[in-house]
C-alpha cells in the first residue's frame, strides 16, 4: 500500500496507459475521451469545467476521485456524475454495462443459480447487431467487456468457494474436555 502522507512527486507523469496518477488514492488513472467526461457529468459540474479534454479515470473503487487532470488542478468526484460508476458501488445497482443494463446483481444471480453468466455473450452479440455507446455511456469510456468478464469470473470464483465451505464442526467440546 502507499503511504497516504506522502507527497506526491509522480502525479503528472502519464503511466503506460497515458493516464495520469490520482493525487487521492495515488493509482494510476485511463485517459478519457473529452465525450465522455461531457456526456456523464451532471449539467452543474459540466459549465463548471475548464476544459473537458485530458482528463483521466480513477478507478479505486474506494476512492471518491471518478476524473481528474492534475496540471489544471481539476477533480470530479463521483457525486458530479449523473451515473453510477460500477467499479465504486458494491450496492445495488452497481453498474457492469452500462449500453445493455447489466448490474453485478444480475451476474451474482445467475451464477448462482447457473454455476455461470451469459453477459459476456450476450453482450457481444448485441454490440455485433446494434453498435455499443461505451463512449458516451460508460464512466471508463472504454468497452465494458474487459470489466464484465473479470466480474464474471470473479462471481464465479465466489460462487464455488461458498458451494465448497464445509459447514465447521466445533471441536471445543473435546479440546476443552478436562482429560479424564
Ligand atoms: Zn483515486
């Protein structure tokens, strides 16, 4: 973990994604496109803009920043959106694809009643037939597949875990038995 009272040194330094690190959470941030910061802001916060251009996308799930372009010293936080932001909800709905309406809700119960989860292929196929907005519709700006297939198999993951816990025998009755 990093040290939160470091200063930091590093901020606008792009990393290998050309985003620039979140002074906040000192992660490394994804650019997005100029459209997506404009389409997702709320009317308040978008007159309120410098600029919209060269921002980048924290991603911490923990961490309040959504966008940020440190050589101008502006923020967005996540209540400046008019969207959920997925990778920062744990409660419902916590938003996986934003073109097609799936949630982690959806996939968790699915794969708990299935053992898996058809977003990935459902999603594709209606990408393929109509086009996605991720652009326009997704915080990240970038296509919501890479993030569905990890929740996927992530919910998977869990999902066998729990099916293999073997309810614990208590032992304490023998160990804490007076020896006879
Ligand atoms: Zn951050």
């Amino acid at each position: 973990m990093t040290d939160p009272t470091e200063q930091p040194c590093s901020c606008c330094h792009p990393d290998a994604a050309g985003g620039q690190i979140c002074r906040v959470c000192r992660n490394p941030g994804t650019l997005v496109p100029a459209i997506t910061v404009e389409s997702l802001v709320t009317p308040d916060r978008r007159i309120r803009l410098v600029s919209s251009d060269g921002f980048s996308a924290c991603r911490t799930p923990n961490c309040q920043v959504t966008y940020f372009a440190n050589e101008r010293n502006e923020y967005i936080d996540k209540a400046d959106l008019a969207v959920r932001i997925g990778v920062k909800e744990t409660d419902d709905p916590a938003p996986l694809c934003y073109c097609f309406g799936w949630t982690k809700r959806m996939v968790d119960d699915e794969v708990a009643r299935t053992g898996t989860s058809s977003a990935v292929c459902e999603i594709t196929d209606r990408m393929r037939a109509t086009g996605c907005a991720c652009e326009v519709t997704n915080p990240s700006g970038r296509c919501c597949l890479p993030d569905v297939q990890a929740y996927v198999a992530h919910a998977a993951e869990r999902a066998a875990m729990t099916n293999s816990l073997v309810p614990s025998t208590p032992d304490e009755h023998q160990t804490l038995r007076p020896r006879s």
